[in-house]
C-alpha cells in the first residue's frame, strides 16, 4: 500500500510518499481500507518535533479518516467486513477507571492515530475495534474524515468544559481553522450568540455563513474593544482558543465576569503572561481542554447525519500532494479542513 511516512522529524520534505506492506490486525483489531484522511495542525507538530517530545518515528501521520473496513482479527469479528466506517481518533486502553466513566480521553495511556502510532495517511490502517464507528450516510468519505478530531475538541471544549448555554455570548478565536468552524456550529446548536475573528474578510464572511452574528478582524481591529462594543461594555461569557500566546491577554480583557475560557492548543506559543487580579477579581474561569469522549463523537456524528453539524471542507488533495496540505496549514489559508483523497472512489459515499 501507499503510505506517508515520517523517519525524522523536519520540514516538508519530510513528508515521504512510499510503499509498504499493508498491516495486519491483531486480537481486537479491524483493517480499514482508507477513503479519505483529513490534515490536523497535529499533524504539523508531529512532522516538525516538539523539543522533549519523543515519537515513535518512523510513523504514519494522520489524526482523522474514513473508509470500509476489508480485515478483522480475533475477537473483532463483531465488525462486519464492508462496513463503511469514520475512525474515532484516540485510543484509551479501555480498562481503567477513566474508561470505564466514559472519559477516555483521561486515560493515563490515551494516545492519538498518526502521534502515537500509525495514523491515517495511507491506504489502509489498523485500529481497535472500538474505534469504528458507523459513517453517516448523508456524508461522503472526504466530509466524514474532515469531522472527528476537531468536532470532538470543540464539543467537549464548549459543552462539556465550559458548559455554554442558551443566550449567552462566546467568541470564537481564528474562525478559520478547523476546531473554530466546528465550534461556531457548535455554539449556534446551543443557542449561543457568536462572535468570532479571522484576519481576512473572506474568512469573517464564512464565519458569519457559519452562524457568527457579529465578526472581527483581529489584524485591524483591537479585539477586545471590538467585544465591548458588540457587548455593551460587559464582554463574554465564553471564549474559545487555540491560539495561545498571541490572544491570550486580550482574551482576559475580553471576559464578562465569571467569565470561562477553553483552550485546547497554543499554536502561536506555549507560555503567556497573565494579570492575576483580572482572573480573581472577576472570578473568571481558565479551562484546559484536550480532545473528548468517544461517546460525545456518536453524539456528534448523529448530529451530522440529522444535518445539524456539517463538515467544512477547504480542499481535496490527491495523497501524494500531502506536502501542500501541510503547506496550507502552516500558511493560514484554510477555512476549514484539507482532506486527501486516499482511495481510487474517495467521493464514494
């Protein structure tokens, strides 16, 4: 089969299209022939290396995908051959105490397709059992790869963490990549009034096609001044991020008191300072969130199948143009997610 492979950590050329023999699963586990596999800023951060981190190189990247599944071992045999199938990206050991309460996500061994084993961009890959979950019918393979991962993150980040309600106001920081796009959807379902930022105008007029009711533009715009504004002076009850570093003190300018803030990443930097007076005398929240619950992914997905949650897709790529996907990421192109065609009928459904 064809396969992305990592052998050391690097730029874009590390990225290596080659030929391998097709895995076998084991006791527990399903082959899935692969339709479609969706990019993740993980992705960038598996590629480059992260200084104290250390992955099982060489290996597949690739957080998300879709496709049938063409293999089982023992005690899989549950999984029926044939069935067209969305992969639930993280793998818990299934037995310990997180586990057992549905937060898997928890689990002191929990990892992630294409981080901490073999992932997605390839032909074909081996997962747990417990990992296949029914593709909705309604979406093509390209639409459901393009779900899990960030539709997890955001749910969890906006239901579960921060426990967002009906009337209240959440800003949603860079609507362009894939957790915020979710997130805007998310939020909207909820009853929640939307405010989100991008730097281009494009990327705000998608927001508000999204649900976004009021948008800024964080590169002419100061953005806490822009949610006083939308506010009448009193600022947000929500806020969701990724950013890190570059957003996170307007973020605590931005908050309404009590205030929550969810974040699940720091794409613009690891460390930030914070003005501890804000945070205690407002009595604001600061919330860490990493993806989600298997269970909440079937909630999701049966959202998705109903119409209420849609993938966005940026681009369709041919695998062997992964470089390129990687490409877009880095360059803050996409709105949305960028998907490769892995099989030879991707748009199948």
């Amino acid at each position: 089969m064809r396969a992305v492979m990592i052998e050391a950590h690097g730029g874009r050329e590390a990225l290596r299209v080659t030929e391998r023999p097709a895995p076998e699963p084991g006791p527990g586990e399903v082959r899935v022939r692969l339709e479609a596999a969706a990019l993740n800023h993980l992705d960038l951060w598996v590629r480059r290396g992260i200084p104290g981190v250390a992955y099982p190189l060489p290996l597949v990247p690739g957080c998300d995908g879709a496709g049938v599944v063409e293999a089982v071992g023992p005690g899989a045999e549950d999984i029926e051959v044939g069935l067209r199938t969305v992969l639930a990206p993280g793998v818990s050991c299934g037995r310990c105490e997180a586990c057992a309460d549905g937060a898997d996500q928890l689990c002191r061994r929990y990892g992630i397709l294409g981080e901490h084993r073999d992932g997605t961009c390839a032909e074909a890959v081996v997962v747990p059992a417990r990992n296949i979950l029914p593709k909705p019918p309604n979406l093509t393979f390209d639409e459901a790869a393009a779900m899990p991962l960030v539709f997890l993150t955001a749910w969890h980040m906006l239901v579960q963490r921060a426990g967002l309600g009906a009337g209240e106001t959440v800003l949603v920081q860079a609507a362009g990549s894939g957790v915020s796009s979710a997130g805007i959807q998310i939020a909207r379902r909820l009853g929640a009034r939307v405010i989100a930022t991008a730097g281009s105008e494009a990327k705000l007029a998608r927001a508000r096609d999204l649900g976004a009711v009021e948008t800024i533009n964080y590169r002419e715009e100061d953005v806490p001044a822009a949610v006083r504004r939308f506010t009448g002076g009193r600022g947000v009850e929500v806020i969701l991020d990724h950013v890190g570093r570059d957003t996170w003190e307007g973020n605590i300018r931005s908050l309404a008191r009590g205030g929550r803030l969810v974040f699940c990443g720091n794409t613009s930097g690891p460390r930030a300072e914070t003005s501890l007076p804000h945070v205690f005398f407002k009595g604001l929240s600061l919330l860490g969130s990493t993806m989600g619950s298997r269970g909440e992914l079937y909630d999701i997905l049966r959202l998705a199948e109903r119409g209420a949650l849609k993938p966005v897709l940026h681009r369709i790529l041919p695998l062997t143009e992964v470089a390129e996907g990687h490409r877009i990421l880095e360059e803050r192109e996409a709105f949305g997610k960028v998907v490769l065609a892995v099989g030879a009928h991707h748009d199948r459904r």
